[in-house]
DNA sequence: GACCTTCCCTAACAAGTGTTTGGCAGGCTA
DNA sequence: TAGCCTGCCAAACACTTGTTAGGGAAGGTC
C-alpha cells in the first residue's frame, strides 16, 4: 500500500481519449498564436470548457506543450530511424529522410511549427532539453549523409556542406507553415518535387 | 498659434540618436525572445533605463514594433525596385533578388527574424497591413520573375512554380534565423552557394 | 440506495503585464 | 539668474496571466 499514485494525470501511460483532443486543440491553438501568446483561457474556449478545467488534465500549461513536442519527436525519430536502419546509399537515404519528413509535417502540423517558432527559446531550459538532444542528433545524421554522398560523388564536392545542411533543413520544415493537410499536394508529391529541385536545381541544362 | 504638435515622439521626421538606438534594442529582444514574450521592462534592462522612460520615446510597445517593421521593408523594397528597375533577364533577376535578400539580413537581421516570426498573425491586425501588402507584391514579384523564366525557356517547366516560390522564399529567409554577422560566410558568399544549389542542384552531373 | 470515480464549474489568488502621471536633474538660451 | 527643453526616474494604476481549491453533477459498481 505504498507509493501509491496519488495523481492521476502527468504523463502516465494511461492517455483517455479526452486527454489526446485536448493536447490536439492545444497544439493548433499554439501554432497559429505563438506558446506565449497563447493563454489557457483560449486554449479552454477552443475545447468548450473553462481554463481551470484543463488542470483536472495537465499539470501546467508548459506540460502540455511538453508533452506535444515529446509525442512528435519520439514519432519522428521512429521514421528517421527505420530509414537510417535500411542501410541505403546516401541519395536514397536523402530522398527517404525527405520524404519521412513531409509524411510527419502531415501527421503532425501543428507540432512541427510549434517546433520551428519555439524550439531555439526553449532548448536552452533543463525541461526541454530533449529538444537540443534531437537537434544534435538531427544535425549529425543529415551532415553523415551529405558528407557520405560528396565521398561517393553522388554530390557536388564544391559546397559547403553546413550550408547545404542548413537549407535542406530549413526548406523542409518551414514547410509546416504553409502546408494545410488534404490540400492539392500530397506530402509525396510535395517531396518529389522538392527533391528534384534541390538535387537537379531549377534551370534549365544546355 | 494653432495645431502646434504637442507630443514629440511618434513617427514625426525628426529621429534622435538615441530612438534609433532604442528601436535597434528593442528590435535585437524581439528577434530573441518573440514580440510576445517580450517584456518592456526587458527591453528598458537592455537599454539601461526604466519601462517607463521607453513611453518618453514611444506611444507604446505595439509601436516599436511597427517601426521597427517598416524601417525594413522600407528599405528592402528599395533594394528589390532597383534590381527590377534594371530590366534584366528572369535568370538575372532571380540572382539578383536573391544577393539582395541576403544583404538585407545582413543589415537587419533582427527585423527579419521578427518579420518571419510574427508577420503571419500582425498581418491580420489594421495597423500591420502594409505586412499583408508587402507579401502580397512580394509574392508578385516573385512569381513573375519565376514564370518568365519559364517562358523563355531558362528555368524548367515541369515544376509547380507556386511551390518553387515557396521553396525560394522560405530558404532565403529562414537564413536570418542562423545568419550572425561578421561570421564565416558573407551575405554575397551565401547569396552565391544558395543559387548554385538553386538553380544548378547538389547531385553531381553525369 | 450508497459509494466512488470521472469530468467539469465557480471563484478566487498572486504575480506580472503595458501604461500613465508627476517630478527632478542637467544643459542650453536669453 | 531665470526659464525652458530634454531625458529619465519613482510610483502607481488597471488588467491579464497561470494556477488552485472546493464543490457538484453524471454514470457505473456493489
């Protein structure tokens, strides 16, 4: 009869349905205002209830936020990973990273442009550390790449590869800001044309 | 005797030293913290001086803001009307758009990454609508230079050039976000490895 | 029927917010 | 010396913020 969870809510296993569509109309709430501009009492209204409700829920408003950053990055890292396991060449894997990213702009919209908004500010708290964690790792794995296709001389040698990394990234995830689900591209399409203009570039060959 | 302005800050033609100090202040916070999150005492901290003695200089924060905006798009549209005043080819053009981008966030990286952070909500807001207007000949802009090209044969024709001006606008001014002046690259040195991997690709030719 | 759990409401609190008002020191002008 | 303008401080204001505590209704279980 000892450490008996007292607390119902915080991030135990259990996830009732309602906790999940609160977390979702948090998120779009967030995306579309900013975390800080955000206030709980919006965030309610969106959810048909009042502020005070949510704490039945959640601990705190920054936990929400935790908790939807937590969910979209363990859910990424699970795609990187399956394509990083395969074992490819470097153009495939590129081409495959790419388009696991636009998959999870889909399914994930809202948290990846909470993510791109706020992840430089909040990286430095202990909290969320774990956003600086996956940036590293994020870094690490696209500069492998690149470096690993100039050395098989899939990619151009004459640039610099920090700077490809640093546009790649950021093409790919500002996306989120633009891209509206069910809209005319498919995250597929989406990706094989992006692809094709970062590897063949747009002008046309002599 | 009549109509003798009373207040002596708000946007009259006169400009001190020190406003222009102040709004260079409260634009670097901005840029850092998010608009939002920004406090004036912050800013006041910044700048050495009390939140109150800011409201001597400005009617309010809302207002340094939207100076600090409009210094920027003022002088970036100087920029892009003299490049498209020149009357050169789309490639040209693009070029040229592109290096005085770069040069722009060189000289106000702060208000860009204002800009591209908060611009979406403000420009719903009356005060901001030069915001939604500036996008708006933006987008013109680009969108024209991109399908003469297309026309004349020099860009390809079998990408949604909707989606390839998105791409172009995006990458270029997601670049603020890491851009530190006085870094390894210049504004001309990134403007130039940018269109390279734009219009030319990063795989290598076989 | 009694009890318990789930989910939400009501009402309030303390801290932090942008902003205003009055005043004061220092330098310039007459 | 007297007056004025500039630039800032000191102190407060009204309001919004995230958060808490107690209670109550609905539904299931014994």
């Amino acid at each position: 009869m000892e450490g008996v969870p007292t607390k119902k809510n915080s991030q135990v296993t259990a996830a009732p349905a309602r906790r999940g569509e609160l977390l979702a109309t948090a998120a779009e709430v967030f995306a579309e205002q900013g975390y800080k501009a955000t206030t709980v009492r919006r965030i309610a209204d969106h959810a048909g209830m009042l502020a005070g409700s949510l704490y039945y829920h959640f601990d705190s408003k920054e936990s929400m936020l935790e908790e939807i950053l937590r969910t979209f990055l363990d859910e990424l890292w699970d795609g990187y990973d399956a394509v990083l396991k395969a074992g490819l060449g470097p153009r495939e894997t590129l081409e495959a990273l790419v388009t696991e990213s636009f998959r999870e702009i889909d399914r994930h919209r809202a948290a990846v442009a909470i993510y791109q908004k706020e992840s430089r500010q909040l990286a430095g708290q202990e909290r969320f550390a774990f956003l600086a964690e996956s940036q590293r790792r994020f870094e690490k794995t696209w500069l492998e790449t690149l470096e690993r296709g100039v050395a098989e001389g899939v990619f151009r040698d004459d640039l610099d590869v920090r700077l490809t990394y640093r546009f790649v990234r950021d093409t790919v995830w500002v996306a989120a800001s633009w891209y509206r689900p069910g809209g005319q591209h498919s995250p597929e399409e989406i990706a094989r044309q992006y692809l094709s203009m970062l590897l063949d570039g747009i002008a046309v060959r002599e």
